[in-house]
C-alpha cells in the first residue's frame, strides 16, 4: 500500500513508493544523468582548458611516462584523477582514439581548444623522436613559467583595478544619493552657487535623469570597440597602442619578448624544423609586430638567410636581443641563447611589476584624494561661504 495509516494511534507511518513509483523516479534521475552526460560532451568538444591545467597535466603525463608506464595507461590514470568533468571526457576521447590505434598527437588534435598548437606540436616531435617524455617535460616547464608570470602580472593589476572600481562605485554614489540632498539645500539661499558646486549638481541631475543613455553609450563604446579590434586593422592598432602605452606599454613588450623566446628556444631544442617552430611561435604570440617579424623570417630563412638578420632591420626587437642572437648564431647555440634571454626578460618584468606595485599604489592614493576630496570640498564649498551665498553676494 503507498501509505498505512493507524486509526487507533492517530499517526501515519512513513509513506512509501509503490514499485512504480520508484521505477517512475529511477526513470528520472537517469533522463537527467543522461542529459547532464550528453551536456557534458557537447561542452568537451570547444572546452578550453586553462594554461594551468594543462601545464599539471603536460607535467603529470611527462612524469608518468618517464616512470615507464604506457600511454594508454597514464590517460586512464589522469582520467580517473580528474576534477574537471569536460576534461576528463577530453582524456577518455584521447584515451579512446589513442586505444584504436591513432597516435597521441592526431587524438589531441581533436580538442584544438583544450591543447593549443605548442603541445600539439611538441607531442608531434616527442613521437618522431622517440624522446615523448623528455620534450612533454620541456614543454611543462615552459607552460609553468609562462603561468607563474602571468599570476604575477594579474596579481599585480588586481588591487588597482579593485580600487578603482570601487573609487568608480563611490562617486556614482556621491552623485546619485548624496549630491541631490545638498543640492535641496542649496536650492533654499536663492543666490548663485560656485561653479564646482553647479557643476557637480548638473552632472547629478544628468546622471539621475539618463543614467539609461549612459549604460548605453558605454554598452555601444564596448561593443564597437570589440567589433574593431576585432579586424586587422583593429588588432593592429591596439597592438601597439599596448606596446606604446605609458606605464604598463613597457612591462607589455618585455612579455611579448620573453614568450616569443622562449617558445622558439623550446620548439628548436626540441627538434621542430625551423619554418614550423616559426609558424608556431607567431600563432602563440597574440601580437601583430611579432607575427609579421616570423613570416619575414620564414621567407629570409627558406632563402638561406638567418634569423639575425632580420631582427636587425626589426624596431620592435631590442638592440641587445638582436646582438645575443647572431651571437648564438655564430656559435650554433641559437636556442641556449634564446633561452638566456626569455630568463632575462623574465627578471625584466618581475622587476617591472615590483616597481608598478609599489608606484600604483601612491598615485592610487593621490587618485582617491583628487576624485573624492574634490567632490566633497565642491559640496561643501558654499557652506564655508555661508555668509556670502546666503546675502546673494
């Protein structure tokens, strides 16, 4: 019976399913594991896996394979270790394909969002040479330090962009709650107010009245903007509107430097013939000055002519960089010397970002002062002239 009830006592037991009921609610829960399941799969085809992850991951598989385990079973090891529900449907796929007899690198090819063309390629050397579990542990190193750089960077540009933010927060405030109470008062003196003072309680009453039209030109700013950075031209433009920028343009190149030398010295040392490392380093670049210096360079070396001298004719690379590469050159040590300076840059822009943290964060203050301290002073201004805006002087 779906429930029993004790006339005598005045209680009723627990109620209890029926077999079809429960069948009923077995039913259910598996409709929906089975929808989660095909959602899951669906996301794992564009899941695009954070350069942390994979650094672990490249990292794990390269100790697992040193250890002498088979690939097959190193992916069903990650697999089963995995948080991530789209990663481990990622590893199961790789794991699958790799199972029926496709090589690790066309398994991983499939998944262009989840591995980038640096790993897809290293695992390409890795099994021309042999050597898979050698060159995965270069690559590791490579995606870490590149990690630990960009946690630096962003560690660095969270506080001022917190204050900021909440700078922001603060005036639309003073401008949207307080100024207007100042503003009634004022309103009862009958005589003219100081123009900072006029000025802010105009800017209130704007705001009040058309904070709509201000979402929206900013929603349009951002929204045109996206579209045409999206372009070439667009691209090209903010490229070096970065690269050239005060402050932060200076720690942006020096980024750009050390990761165009270090994915070269990492892909040469690996065994990737030149024109793919150099195809390779311009897709992983992100910037239009360095895309541009690797297709030149593609062309002058199928030529016979060398890196060098490229770069030379090149305003983008630094004097001292173009110097330590025909050095390298002339010694057969191209990619020890691009290593030594990606290590160099490295140290370049830790330095950079110890110096901006601790600039940031007076010119933040002054910032804070200037912005607040104004307003307040603004509305205030005709209270200490009290005697005078009250006399309509």
């Amino acid at each position: 019976m779906a429930l029993i009830s004790s006339a005598s006592s005045g209680q009723s037991q627990p109620t209890r399913l029926d077999p079809g009921g429960q069948k009923k609610v077995a039913n259910v829960k598996a409709a929906q594991a089975l929808a989660k399941q095909k959602s899951l799969e669906k996301k794992a085809k564009t899941y695009k896996l954070p350069m942390g992850e994979l650094a672990l991951f490249t990292q794990q598989i390269a100790s697992l394979l040193a250890a002498g385990l088979p690939l097959v079973q190193c992916l069903e090891a990650l697999q089963d270790q995995t948080e991530d529900p789209c990663f481990r449907i990622v590893i199961r796929d790789v794991r699958g394909d790799i199972s029926q007899g496709n090589s690790f690198s066309a398994a991983v090819k499939k998944f262009p969002h989840s591995f980038n063309t640096l790993f897809v390629s290293m695992v390409e050397a890795g099994e021309a040479s042999g050597g898979l579990a050698e060159i995965l542990m270069k690559v590791a190193g490579y995606f870490e330090s590149t990690v630990k750089l960009t946690k630096k960077v962003k560690s660095a540009m969270t506080y001022p962009i917190a204050v900021i933010g909440l700078a922001l927060a603060l005036v639309n405030v003073l401008l949207i709650f307080v100024i207007p109470v100042f503003a009634a008062m004022f309103k009862d003196f009958g005589a003219k107010l100081p123009a900072p003072t006029q000025f802010l309680i105009d800017l209130s009453n704007f705001m009040k009245a058309y904070w709509w039209l201000i979402g929206l030109v900013c929603y349009g700013i951002y929204w045109g903007g996206s579209k045409f950075v999206a372009t070439p031209n667009g691209r090209r433009t903010k490229d070096s509107f970065l690269v050239k920028a005060p402050i932060f343009g200076n720690l942006i190149h020096k980024i750009a430097l050390s990761r165009f030398c270090r994915t070269y010295a990492t892909l040469i040392r690996s065994g990737v013939p030149i024109l793919r490392t150099l195809e390779i380093v311009s897709s992983a670049s992100g910037k239009c000055q360095i895309e541009d210096a690797c297709e030149e360079i593609a062309k002058h070396v199928s030529q016979g002519g060398q890196v060098s001298e490229v770069l030379a004719t090149n305003e983008f690379f630094p004097p001292m960089m173009k110097h330590m590469v025909k050095a390298g050159e002339s010694t057969g040590n191209v990619d020890g010397m691009m290593n030594k300076i990606a290590d160099f840059y490295d140290v370049e822009c830790e330095a950079t970002v110890s110096a901006l943290t601790s600039l940031i964060e007076p010119m933040l203050i002054v910032f804070l002062g200037v912005v607040v301290g104004g307003i307040v002073m603004a509305m205030f201004l005709p209270i200490f002239q009290l005697g005078a805006v009250a006399g309509g002087l």
